[in-house]
C-alpha cells in the first residue's frame, strides 16, 4: 500500500514543474497552418493535449497553437476547456456548415487593441481617407491604379464589371459552362457546380482573412467597400487574394467535376495552396500598408496611467493576448 505522503509530494511536484514550464504564447500567424478542418468529434483537452475525439473513442491531437483557423463543421462538439485553449494561443475558432458553406459564427482569438480600432473607425468616417484606402485596395487588386476622380461607389461599380469579367475569362479558360454567380442560401443543392465550388472556396479565404484581421488588432465590421455586415472589412481584404488564390482553383475542381463532394476537393486544394503561398505571411502587413494609405496617422495614446504590473510582451501579433 503505498504512503499517503507519495501522493502529497507528488502533488507538489506537479505545482513546482508548473511554475518552471513556461506559458502560453501565441505564435505569429504567419508562422502557422492557415485553416484546419473538423467534423463529427468531440473538441475537449485531455492530459493537456487539445483533441478531437470520434465516436468510437479514438484520439487525434490538433496542434491548436500552430493553426491559425479551426473551421467547426455539424456534429462537433467543443468543451469550455478547449474554448479556452484555443483562445489562450490565439486560434481563432469558426462554426461553419458543412463544407464551409455557411459561416454561423466565430470565435476571437485575442484582444483587439483600441488604438488599432481607433485609428480603423477614424479612417472609414473620414471621407477623403476612406477613399484613398479604397483606391489603394483596387490598385492592390487590379494591378493597376484606379480612374480618378471617382467615388467609392463608382469605383464598386467599376469593380463589380471588372470582376463579372474575371469570372468570365475564367469559365473560358478552364471551359466550364458560366451563368454567372448564382446561388441561393437557403437551397444549396439548386446552384451548379461551378458557383458551389466557389462558395466553398470562398469561405476558406473568409475564414483566414478573418484570423489575420483579428490577429492584426482590428475589428472584422468596420469596412471601405464593404459596409454594413459583420466581416465587412474581412470581404475588402479577401477580395485582394480572390481571384489570385481560390478562384483558380475552384474552377480546376468544377472543370473535373465528378459531382461527388466537389466542395471537399476544394477545401483541400485551398488548404494546400494556402501553405505553399504562405499567403498568411502576407495578410497582417499588407493590411498595414493598405491603411497607411489614407494618409491619416494612427492615434497616440495619452494621460494613460500604466499599470502598475506591466503585461509581458508575447510572441504573438498585436491583437493576441500576452
């Protein structure tokens, strides 16, 4: 029988190696798996470790901190404690329907700095500024600058064309058949294979544009062209990457069609074209640059009483938690 003084010491070994082990920090995001799919499992964190556990029992580890965006397809579930490990290593969690075709709602993965969003909000109510960062993503978009003396909204407009057109030559070139981009929220299975393809594709960038916008300290609402939605600011940014990153490939998938899980083959290919782009290295500075654009300058921040334990700097980006 073994001493009750075995167990006492070996609870106090777990607290010392505790204190010696060192925290959490998230990584850049940059330096991360762009987006990660899961479906049908448990989400819980056991022994430590952050797992999805099926239906029979069998354990998979995720390396939560190396991803930058978890998608949660129907039929997972996620305890408290892994909420709370993916928030303390700033992964940003997205319950989305199946095949990503749907984005129902999304997690935060740090804490957005004010000054950040102060300076976004200031750039979007300021006329001159907004449109200067507007002309700033068309150039960024098009390659090449923008008409002058046109507003936002004739510069969407001139954008809308400009892409009708883009989709076009595409269907051309892989020779798919083109309608146009159609397709029906509430009857999925009604739009053709091409426009399902590029939902899907779609919102596999949404999902990690909006890690970077997070991650970069702003907030996913406050847009320049896109306004009034809840990641309007992340449409802006994933439109700069559409039609060089996901729309490509949406179309290679539709142009080989076998109409059996389309979607699925494209997520896969958006994930593996994500890592060898390393688009998310990419993402936080040109956000930066983009917003430089509007000629404003980021707010100072004053008569600010510092604390008196000061946070610890973190690995991660500004909008991570220490």
């Amino acid at each position: 029988m073994r001493s009750p003084w075995a167990w006492v010491f070996f609870r106090w070994l777990l607290y010392a190696m505790a204190d010696l082990l060192p925290k959490l920090k998230p990584l850049p995001v940059k330096e991360r798996l762009s987006v990660l799919f899961v479906e049908r499992c448990q989400l819980d964190v056991l022994d430590g470790a952050f797992v999805a556990v099926d239906v029979t029992g069998v354990r998979t580890h995720i390396p939560v901190g190396g991803v930058a965006c978890l998608m949660l397809e129907p039929g997972v579930r996620a305890s408290h404690a892994a909420c709370k490990l993916a928030a303390e290593v700033g992964t940003l969690l997205v319950w989305v329907g199946e095949a990503g075709v749907r984005l129902y709602s999304a997690g935060q993965p740090g804490g957005a700095r004010a000054d950040r969003l102060l300076h976004q909000a200031r750039l979007a109510l300021d006329e001159e500024a907004r449109l200067k960062v507007v002309r700033e993503m068309y150039r960024r978009r098009f390659g090449e600058e923008p008409p002058q003396r046109r507003s936002v909204d004739q510069l969407r407009g001139i954008e809308g064309a400009r892409v009708r057109a883009l989709y076009k030559h595409l269907a051309e070139q892989y020779g798919v058949k083109w309608h146009g981009r159609n397709y029906d929220r509430n009857d999925w299975g009604a739009a053709d294979v091409v426009n399902r393809c590029l939902s899907a594709a779609n919102h596999c960038l949404y999902g990690v544009a909006e890690a970077a916008v997070l991650a970069a300290g702003y907030a996913p609402a406050i847009g320049f062209i896109h306004s009034g939605k809840p990641l309007s600011f992340v449409y802006d940014i994933a439109d700069i990457y559409k039609f060089e990153t996901v729309v490509p490939v949406a179309f290679a998938v539709a142009s080989r069609s076998s109409g059996n899980n389309d979607e699925r083959t494209v997520r896969q290919h958006c994930r593996d074209m994500f890592r060898k782009s390393r688009l998310l290295e990419r993402i936080i500075p040109d956000i930066e640059d983009i917003l430089a654009a509007g000629g404003l300058q980021p707010p100072e921040v004053q008569g600010v009483v510092e604390p008196a334990i000061p946070n610890e700097t973190g690995l991660g980006d500004a909008g991570h938690r220490s």
